[in-house]
C-alpha cells in the first residue's frame, strides 16, 4: 500500500482515501468499482529497470510495490505469476504474422490465471483479520480462491453455477472449499453470493466488485513486457467475461507507462463467445450493456450480466483496441490449433483469445507486421469433457502385433 495514494470511483470519480474499506462507490453502490490510485512520482524512487534487473522473486510479489497490498512477508503463499511467454514459430507462420508470443498462464498453480487475483484476495484477507473469503464463479475464479486459501489456512465459501466443469468441480471438493451448487447459471450464482456476504460479513473476492484484485491481474501485463525487455507487443488478446482481466491488462501496462518505462500500451483485443457476448455488443454498437444468455461452451467467458464493463470498455477504447466475437466452433477449433501448434492445452474460454486472434486477421484489423501477444488464461485439463466430445470413437484393439498393423494398413496411416 505504501504507494497508493487513494481510490477513485470509475462512474462518478468520487475519492476516498487509501484508508476506506468499502469495496464500491457509496454513491453509485455495485457500478462505482473502485480504482486503485497511485502516487508514481514516489514509486518511481524504488521502481526503475534496476529494480526489476537486480530483483530474484520469480512471482507476481515480484511487482508488490506497484500492488496494494499491505503486508510483505509472501513467503507463505501458492507461487504464483512468472508464468513463461513462449515466442511461437509454427502457428504464427500458419497464421502468416511475424512476430507471436504466447503468455501461458494455465501454468499457475491452480491453472489460471485467476491465481493473480486469488492470491491476492487471501493477503487482504489476512490483512483485515477475516478467516474466510466467499465468491460466486463460473469455476476458476472459484478453484483459485480454494487453492490459494487452503495453502494460507483460510476457509472458503463458493457459489457456483449448475453446470459448472467435473476439473473445476474436482479442485473445489480436493482443496476443501464449502461448495454451494445453484440450481441456475452464473448471474444467480452471483446473486446469492451477494446477499451471503452481506448477511455473514465474509471477505468479498467476486472480481469486479474487489478493487485489489484487478491490481492482482495487471500482473500478466508487468510480466509481459517486463520478459520483452520492456518493449511491449503492438497487440495483447485475451477472452472477455467480467471484464476484470483486460482491464487488468490495461491497468499493468498504465502503470509502466507513468512510470516512464515503456513508451506505449498496446492495443488490446477482448474476445467473447457468440453465445454470450454483451461486452461485445455493447462496444461494437456504442451502446448501453445488455443483459446476456450464458449459452456457450466458453464457460469461464459465460458472463451474462458483467459487473466490471466499464473499466473494460474503458480500457480497450483507451488502448485503441477492439473486439471479436466468435462461435463455440471455432473457439473449439482454436484450442485444437493451439495444442497441437504449440504444445500449449488449453480451455475453451482460453482458445477463444486465439479464435479472435485469427478473426481479427481475417478482417485486417491486425496485419501479419504486427507484433501480437496472446494470453493462455486457463489450463485445458479443467474441462476435458470439451474436447473429447469432439473425439472420434478410438477402437479397443487386442494385444496383438498383427491386428495392429491390419489397423494401420487399413486406415492408410504412416507414423
Ligand atoms: C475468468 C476468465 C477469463 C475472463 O476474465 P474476466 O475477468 O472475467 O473478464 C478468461 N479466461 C479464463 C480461463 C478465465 O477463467
Ligand atoms: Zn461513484
């Protein structure tokens, strides 16, 4: 917190001082999320190219003076962030770009990205003394907050819709999360959440409404372009659902910028599911948010009702960004061509960012001389119910030599 000069509602830009507790806006209530303000004057003292040259933490506590948190014994937590970003060679010659990167994030410890914001909801949680933290979740957020809690000794309570993944469902029973199933979809799941943590005054790590957590995200962002020498790429894609993650990509590379240590923030690409996409809809038409059916296979992305879309707007029309949107086919298609291109499995929410990516070419809105990151946001192994329900049948064979070699003749297979 040292540097942290105050916070700053997003809608109506009331402060209040870096001492407040309240996690909105006491005028705007749930669409006055809160922004972190920093004094980069002051940071810039500590935060320089040789602080990060001389600094050994392989994890996102690596930047805790650009976060606000208060404490900074870290030694205890999950080892999150320092995820690899891997230059692609195949897939960005079969997609005729020059220059891609891929930032694996289904590497954290609970394989997602949520990690970022998760680890650091456990810390505010040991900062104000509060035992045990709740969310409502599509599945990650969920999986992440239990992992990162069950480390730190910290209880959680998880709302999560009825059809949320058997992987996510597995880490949740596994790491010992209290698992509420609605019998409903994520905006009801959120709902109940809401009215839980009001009545029983747990810590609130539902993204958007948390404003240290997006402080947690911007991470991937200081990663990004402090592992391309602080020369970052002219395009960063990611999926979209709440909103809080591109915000937080936004927001990583904001701060370097004050800091006078890039030159630019690259232009962000946010990427929905057609079967729910009111972030979308609302950029490309300029028009006030509507509510959404959450019908996709995407269902980290399945966001009917997103409760940060201002500061994700904000962020990629500052950026001078855009966005996609595309079908549950080629997302499925995208993570196909990312696992098999580059070893990299990932979930659908996550192949989404490379199904917009390749849609974003098609329509030149990013040509093949640009430079383009795309992040992995969560792990493939979370919801492989996705990929093997497109599988062909795979015959049981007997042990046998000979029946082997029939089944490869037959099938004109060479290995
Ligand atoms: C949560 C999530 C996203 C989107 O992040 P938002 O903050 O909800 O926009 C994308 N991909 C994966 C895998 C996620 O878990
Ligand atoms: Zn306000």
């Amino acid at each position: 917190m040292k540097y942290v000069s105050h916070y700053e509602c997003v809608l109506c830009e009331t402060r209040y001082p870096k001492t407040y507790t309240g996690n909105t806006c006491e005028q705007c209530s749930d669409q006055g999320i809160l922004d972190v303000i920093y004094d980069y004057e002051a940071m810039k003292e500590t935060v320089t190219l040789q602080y990060f040259k001389n600094n050994p933490k392989r994890s996102l506590w690596r930047y805790a003076p650009l976060m606000s948190v208060e404490l900074n014994d870290f030694s205890q937590t999950l080892m999150v962030g320092w995820t690899p970003l891997y230059r692609s060679y195949k897939l960005a010659k079969s997609l005729n770009i020059n220059t891609l990167y891929i930032k694996d994030d289904g590497l954290n410890p609970t394989g997602s990205l949520k990690d970022r914001a998760s680890v650091v909801a456990c810390m505010k949680a040991i900062e104000q003394n509060n035992r045990i933290i709740a969310c409502a979740s599509t599945g990650n957020a969920a999986s992440s907050l239990a992992g990162n809690a069950a480390r730190l000794g910290l209880k959680t309570v998880i709302f999560v819709p009825k059809r949320v993944p058997k992987g996510k469902l597995a880490q949740l029973y596994s790491y010992g999360a209290e698992v509420i199933k609605i019998d409903g979809d994520y905006r009801e799941a959120y709902a109940l959440s809401k009215s839980a943590i009001n009545t029983f005054g747990w810590m609130n790590r539902n993204a958007a409404i948390n404003p240290h957590l997006v402080e947690g995200k911007k991470t991937v962002a200081l990663e990004i372009a402090e592992q391309l020498d602080f020369n970052p790429p002219d395009w960063v894609v990611c999926s979209v659902g709440d909103g809080c993650t591109i915000a937080g990509v936004y927001k990583g590379f904001y701060d370097l910028i004050q800091l006078g240590l890039i030159e630019k923030i690259p232009r962000l690409l946010g990427v929905q599911s057609e079967g729910c996409n009111p972030i979308y809809k609302a950029f490309k038409y300029a028009r006030p948010l509507e509510l959404a059916l959450e019908n996709t296979i995407a269902d980290s992305i399945a966001v009917g009702i997103p409760r940060n879309p201002l500061k994700a707007l904000k962020a990629i029309e500052a950026s001078g960004g855009a966005m996609m949107s595309v079908s549950d086919n080629a997302i499925l298609k995208a993570g196909k061509i990312l696992s098999s291109q580059e070893g990299i499995f990932s979930e659908p929410a996550s192949a989404a960012a490379l199904a917009g990516l390749i849609k974003a070419l098609e329509q030149n809105i990013i040509t093949s001389d640009e430079r383009v990151t795309i992040i992995n946001t969560g792990n493939g192994l979370k919801d492989t119910d996705a990929y093997t329900a497109q599988m062909e049948e795979i015959p049981l064979m007997k042990n046998d030599l000979e029946t082997f070699k029939e089944y490869l003749q037959r099938k004109g297979r060479k290995l």
